[in-house]
C-alpha cells in the first residue's frame, strides 16, 4: 500500500524494533554478513550495462521506495520489492508516491525511460544516494526490479531475516527484450501440481524476465481444469497420473488464482488443451466422445499417439467449443494452444480437417491459436502461431508456414527440454531427445536456428518441461536450473552478447542465491559454482 513518507529517524527506530522483534521470536536465520554482488553478475546480461567503479548504494533503515503517481500498477511494482525485501532485510522500506525525480531511496519512475527500451524494457541508474528505475510501463519496471534483485546480495532472498549491510553496485544499466514471447512450458497432465507448487515456479520465472507461463493441462494420463459443461473431465480424467497416482484437478477459482499471480508479476498464462491426439482422459470421461461409444480406461504409462478425438463426430466440436469456451473466458491473455502434436493415429485428411475447424472455434472466443509445429501440416489462419519441438534444424512444412506469415516459438526438443536428462546417470527425466546440459542449453541462436525461419519470423523462444519422471518442487528445481536461465538469456538478452564463457561465470553466480531461496539446483560440471553453492 502506500503511505506517507516517514522521516528517516523514525525509520530506523523501526528497523531496529522489526529486528530486535524476529531475533526475540527466534525466526532469524543465521547467516554471513550480506556482502555486494559483482555488476556483472545479472541474468539475462543486459541490453548495455556500465558500472562506476567505487561506488555504490547502501540500503538502510531510512530507504524509502518511490513510485511513480497515479499509477496503480507503479505502486504494486513497489510494494512486491518491498514486501519481499522487509521479510529478510527486517527494514520499513516505506512505499511513498512522488511528483518529482527523489534524490535518494529507491523510485520506480514512468518518465525519463529511452523509448526505445518499448514496454518491457527499462533504465536503472544506481548512485551513492539514490536507486532509480524509468520504463515506459509497469512492465518496464517490474522487469526492472528483477535486475535491482540480483544486484542485492544473495541474503536479501532469504525467506527469514539477515545481517546487513545491504550495498548495491553503483552503474547505469539499459535494457529490453529481444523477443516478444520468452516462455516455459509446465506439464501438469503426466504429474498434477498444485496452485502453490505453480506459483512457486512463477516466482522462480519472473526473477530471469519471462513473460510466458505455459500450462500444458491436458494429456492421456490426467485432465487438469473443471470444465462446469463436462464436470467427469476433472473428476473422473483427472483422478490419475504417470504410474497410477491420485492425479487432482484445479477448479476454476484455482485456475484464476495462478492467472491472477502470474498477472502480478508480468506473465502470460498460455492454458494448452492438447488435441486431437494426447486425448485419453477426455476419452475415458465420456462414452460419446469415442467413435464407437465405448470408454477405453483411464491410462497411467507414458506411450504416445495412441488416442484421438473422434473427427467425424460433430459432438467433438460441440465440446471443443465449450471446453475452449470455459477456458477462454477465464484466461485474460490472448492465446489458447491447441496442442496439435503426435496425432499418430489421425489420417492426414482427418488432421487437417480437425484443425481447421478447431482454429475456427478459438477464434469464435476471441483468442489466437498456438499449436505444436504439426499444425504447418494443416492450412493455418494468418494469426495462428506454430511452436517448433524438432530435433532437427528444417522443417519444410513450418518454413513454408513462415514465409506465409506464421510466427514460430523455438523450442526445439534437443535444446530446450528440461526434462531431458542432463548426463546419462542423471536420475530423472528422459533422452530420446538427446542429453542437455548448460553448453547445449545455451548455445544455439533461435532466430538462425531452423532453415527459412529468420529472426523476423521467431516470436521468440519457450522451455518445455514435461513431467513423467517428476513428481515434487525439487524435481521441478533440479531440471530447470541452471539450464531454464539459459533460455531465458537467448530470449531477453541481444545475439550481439552471446558469449558462453561470460554466461557460464554469471550463471555460477546466481548458485549462492539459489541456495538461500532454497532451490534444489542441478550442480552442472560445465559451470564453476562459488565456494558454498
């Protein structure tokens, strides 16, 4: 919230009192003294980053944060950075509105940004007396407060309070994004996670500039959201899992929920209802959506291309137009995937017949079809875009979509999937995609990557991480770090300062502060990680 703002001495009474009160109530962690992080040491790297040599910030006792006025979205920016940092500085950090450019404190400011840095882009100018952030959007800022986070030593992530001091390098930094879409795909159809376990993983996407969170809610093995016209979906399709486990379902308040959050922190919710192919559950669900009446039985392995909607039934298309219906009323984003994938037991005519009436249908809800890259084998509405999973670097069917005007998410399976095991002894996730550490990770260029697919054509790129092998929060940590920051790096950051060397130094730096949020990191041989990480 904001509130007036407070006269330093006050503040530090304060201060003192907030810390003096977790120390007595024993919810201190102990830990070393916050010491200053590297300038260099951000991901993604930044557009332009000069540091001032001898000079920094130190956040103390009488730190305000400023936020631009009449901005409502300025003001949440503000009140997260300062909500989080209280909980392990033990600081007030009041949140004050301001008219004019604060000489010193914290501001968060919608004046005064490069225009060319657009919407998501920013400026950060740290001195000795003052900390500002300019963007032209809410978005600009809050991306913004991603890079000040990771310039705080590593101790102002911890979830308890900590020793001070807290210095910030002093330097300019001017940033934005390379591509529009920079995503991660979260399968929750193989392993259901829970709305705090998505959440979670939403935080972790926000500090590294995503604005995609992909949630793959439909497959074989379990169907994820309460459809109210198809109620067995979730109570019947979503009662298993991979290996036979309890399986779960969100209901739509909880669907809203993880929208809502992801909201707050700039990231897109993408809900995928995969089809015609990945359709078991929905099958199993109701009779009269299998071509010859009969409900085959829940499925808990991991084969694929076995299932399909029935295409000639005009009954598919009345419950793709209310389950898409449902779904796209709830969703505030402007997409809705399809899936489209390994429909192996679909004809070629049935497909392309399936989606074209399947883009109609979303488009009738006012949303933008994003299909797997097997729908460029189908005819696609100008508008529809094609997200590439291949192992191979052509693809005629997509290039020739591409030359139409198709815009293409790079994911290719061999780079991008975090459920691809690292080494052959790593003890989740598969390799029919081949093995995935930090140098395959990071060292392709997406916007050079697939034949007749050039930069103009890449909407950007996505990291998929399907979950057969994975079942808890750690699992999901150990296959997505420390390789989920590379993608993000070739999303954000220009091709211009590709270096894999400097990444792999700038990665190893965030090992500290992943241990203090208590990520269950994968300890990569190709990285240099510091002393205690």
């Amino acid at each position: 919230m904001i509130v007036p703002r407070w006269p330093r001495r006050l503040g530090a009474a304060l201060a003192g009192l907030a810390v003096a009160a977790a120390l007595l109530s024993g919810t201190a962690a102990p830990a070393a003294a916050a010491t200053a992080v590297a300038f260099t040491s951000v991901v993604p790297v930044p557009v332009t980053a000069a540091a001032t040599p001898g000079v920094s910030y130190a956040i103390t006792a009488g730190t305000a944060i400023y936020a631009a006025p009449g901005s409502a979205p300025a003001a949440a920016v503000a009140n997260q950075l300062a909500t989080r940092m209280r909980v392990s500085t033990g600081l007030p950090l009041p949140v004050v509105t301001t008219v004019a450019s604060p000489t010193d404190g914290i501001a968060l400011l919608l004046t005064g940004a490069p225009p060319g840095v657009g919407a998501e882009g920013y400026q950060l100018d740290i001195t000795a007396s003052a900390i500002t952030i300019r963007a032209n959007q809410p978005a600009g800022l809050f991306r913004g407060v991603q890079t000040l986070r990771q310039l705080l030593p590593v101790t102002a992530d911890a979830a308890t309070p900590q020793s001070g001091p807290w210095p910030v390098p002093g330097g300019q930094i001017v940033d934005h994004p390379r591509f529009a879409h920079r995503g991660a795909m979260l399968d929750v159809a193989r392993h259901f996670f829970t709305v705090a376990q998505v959440q979670r993983y939403l935080d972790q996407l926000a500090l590294y500039k995503i604005n995609v969170l992909h949630l793959h809610l439909s497959d074989d093995q379990g169907w994820r959201i309460a459809i109210n016209s198809w109620p067995n979906l979730a109570t019947y399709g979503g009662g298993t899992q991979v290996g036979g486990g309890p399986g779960g379902y969100y209901t739509q308040a909880d669907y809203t929920a993880i929208v809502n959050y992801a909201a707050d922190r700039y990231i897109t919710v993408i809900p995928e209802i995969d089809m015609p192919g990945h359709t078991n559950a929905a099958l199993a669900s109701y009779a009269q959506l299998n071509c010859n009446g009969v409900a085959p039985a829940r499925y808990t392995g991991t084969q694929v291309g076995f299932s399909s909607l029935c295409v000639p039934l005009e009954l598919t298309y009345t419950f793709i137009d209310q389950v898409i219906g449902e779904i796209a009323a709830l969703t505030p984003g402007p997409y809705v995937h399809i899936g489209g994938d390994e429909a192996s037991s679909t004809t070629a005519a049935d497909y392309s017949y399936f989606i074209n009436r399947a883009q109609q249908i979303v488009a009738a809800h006012g949303k933008t079809v994003v299909g797997w890259h097997d729908v460029a084998n189908a005819p696609l509405q100008s508008s529809t875009v094609a997200q590439f999973w291949g192992t191979t670097t052509s693809n005629a069917p997509l290039a020739a979509a591409a030359a139409n005007g198709t815009k293409v998410v790079m994911s290719p399976a061999n780079k991008t999937y975090l459920d691809m095991k690292y080494r052959n002894n790593t003890r989740l996730g598969q390799k029919w995609a081949g093995l995935i550490d930090v140098n395959t990770a990071y060292e392709w260029n997406p916007g050079a990557y697939l034949t007749g697919v050039g930069e103009t054509a890449v909407l950007g790129v996505e990291a998929p991480l399907w979950t057969e092998t994975l079942v808890t929060t750690a699992d999901i940590d150990y296959m997505a770090f420390p390789r989920l920051p590379a993608i993000a790096e070739l999303g954000w950051s220009p091709w211009s300062t590709h270096n894999l060397t400097a990444f792999k130094q700038r990665l190893g730096a965030q090992g500290p502060r992943w241990r203090v949020m208590g990520i269950n990191y994968y300890h990569s041989t190709q990285v240099t990680w510091p002393s205690g990480s």
